[in-house]
C-alpha cells in the first residue's frame, strides 16, 4: 500500500505537469472530457476518465480490480497532486527556470507518442519488411569479435617503459594488475569480448591489426591516456536467430516509418537556423563516446 501511495503521488505530479499548456492551471482532465465527476479542489474537477487513466497508468487495471483502500489512497493522492501542481503555476514556477523548458518538453513528447501512435495505427510490418530488415541488420553486423586486454597509463614515456617490461618476459597480466589505471587493472586487463564498433577508434583500430597472441609495440592513445594492447583471441560472430529479435524488429520498422513521416514534415516547413553553433555549422567535430577503459559501452548480448 505505501508503495502505491507512493508512485501514485510521483506519476500525478508528473501526469499533471505534462498535461498542460505551458502558463495553465491544472484542468483535472481534457478539455473534452465530460465523464462524471469524481472531486473538486477548490472548484476545479477532477473526472472520472482522468481518474481512471491515472489509475491505469499506475497499475495497469482499473479502478474497479482496487480494493476500496486503493481507490481512497490513488484519489486522495490525485488531490493532492493537483493542489501541489496548482500551488506550483499561483507560484509562477511553471514559467521560470528549467520548470517550464520540463513542462515544454513534456508536452512535445506527448504529442509526439500520440502522432505516432495514429499514423503507425494501420502501418502493421509485413513479414517481407521484417525479413529485409533483418538482413539489413545482420549487414551491418561484425563479423568476427575480439578478446583482449589492456594496459591503460597517463603518458607515452610510462606506456614505453611498459611495452619494454613486456619485450623483457614480465606477464602482462602481471604488469597491468600494478601499473593500469583501469578497473579492468584487477583482471589482469582482461576487457572480454567484444566486437570493434564497441571501442573509439584508435582502440578498436589498433586491436584489428593484431594476431592472437600479439600486443602493440607502440603505445595507442585515446582521449582516456596510452594503451598497451594484448589479442587474445578472434571468433566469428553468430547473428541471432530471426524469431528471437522479431518483436525488436517490428519497432526498428516502425520507428523507421515514422522517422520518414517526420523527415516529410521537415521538407514542408519553413525552418530557419539562425544560430550557426546551435545547428552545429561551426560546432567542432565529437571524440566517440566510450567509458574510461576505451571499450564502448556493452552491446546487447548477441546469445
């Protein structure tokens, strides 16, 4: 019950905010909705519909499948959502601050999911659509992945002495354990498997070009310091099974058909830059992202 109470609170005062227009008060429903009324605070409705809809939100039933208990507590919870929300806009907080961009982008994202809720309604994928774009996936995919490990210090001089410890017979498990900065440091730099559109490119790069067994002689930078690097292995990449991703497909599909419908939208308007750094004309090129060991963050388990 405390948890209920709880998320009921948290999921009105974001179902309140993301409702309105920005500089409205709180309405306790759509403009349309003349469902019976379930409350008023202070003279404003709160609906039956709208009590319902939160209601589902929260628990994926009605209010009906509640006990007694929960309907009081999501109701009162509601009451005291909109009293918060309406405290909020007499305050002008819902005009100041990083409240009213929130606000602004609530709306967009609302009306954003309800747009294409309607024009994807009716534009199911074939299984022809599906196919195709499995194959366009499995394209596009690796072909094989890398097991390695690395040895991660602040300057080249430091890698040198590094790679001239290892050209001597010291184990580079050994080596990376006392002189890596990376948290791999504690596995000997073992970063497992991976395949090399998880790394920034200077890594994956320099993994690419070795033979199991083999690690760079020279020292590879990244924004995060020099590497040494160790191969150990290659093996091929199993793409997985159609019916496996087939539900993951469908969305890929379908956010592709409404990417389409949005970039028709975007030749048909009259749209304006006017600021050169904003549409990025003279914004400075991006290093890829990537956490601090150089590897990329982990891809969905291809199993």
């Amino acid at each position: 019950m405390k948890q209920l109470a709880s998320s009921i609170t948290v999921v009105a005062l974001g179902a309140l905010a993301a409702c309105q227009p920005k500089g409205a008060a709180p309405t306790g429903g759509a403009a349309t909705d003349t469902s019976p009324v379930v409350a008023r605070v202070d003279g404003s409705p709160i609906t039956r519909d709208f009590y319902e809809f939160y209601i589902k939100g929260i628990t994926g039933k009605s209010s009906a499948e509640l006990t007694a208990q929960q309907r009081s507590v999501a109701l009162d919870n509601l009451i005291r959502a909109k009293l918060v929300a309406e405290q909020a806009v007499r305050d002008g907080l819902d005009k100041s601050g990083d409240t009213a961009y929130l606000l602004d982008l609530s709306r967009l994202n609302v009306l954003e999911q309800a747009v294409s809720d309607k024009y994807l309604k009716d534009k199911k994928p074939s299984e022809q659509e599906l196919r195709a774009e499995y194959e366009n996936q499995i394209n596009q995919m690796p072909k094989l992945e890398y097991h390695a490990r690395h040895i991660l210090v602040a300057t080249e001089p430091f890698a040198q002495k590094v790679v001239e410890r290892l050209e001597k017979g010291e184990k580079f498990e050994d080596v990376a354990k006392r002189e890596s900065m990376d948290p791999s440091k504690t596995s000997g730099g073992d970063l497992g498997w991976f395949s090399p559109d998880r790394m920034v490119p200077a890594f994956s790069g320099a993994v690419m070009a070795l033979k199991p067994g083999e690690y760079t002689h020279k020292p590879v930078q990244t924004q995060f310091g020099w590497h040494v690097i160790q191969l150990l292995d290659t093996r091929d990449v199993t793409p997985p099974p159609y019916d496996q991703v087939k539900s993951r497909l469908e969305q890929v599909v379908q956010a592709k058909k409404f990417r389409s419908y949005a970039d028709e939208l975007m030749r048909n308007a009259k749209i304006e830059k006017l600021d050169k750094e904003a549409s990025g004309s003279t914004a400075p090129p991006q290093s890829p992202a990537a956490p601090s060991a150089g590897p990329a963050p982990a891809a969905p388990d291809k199993k």
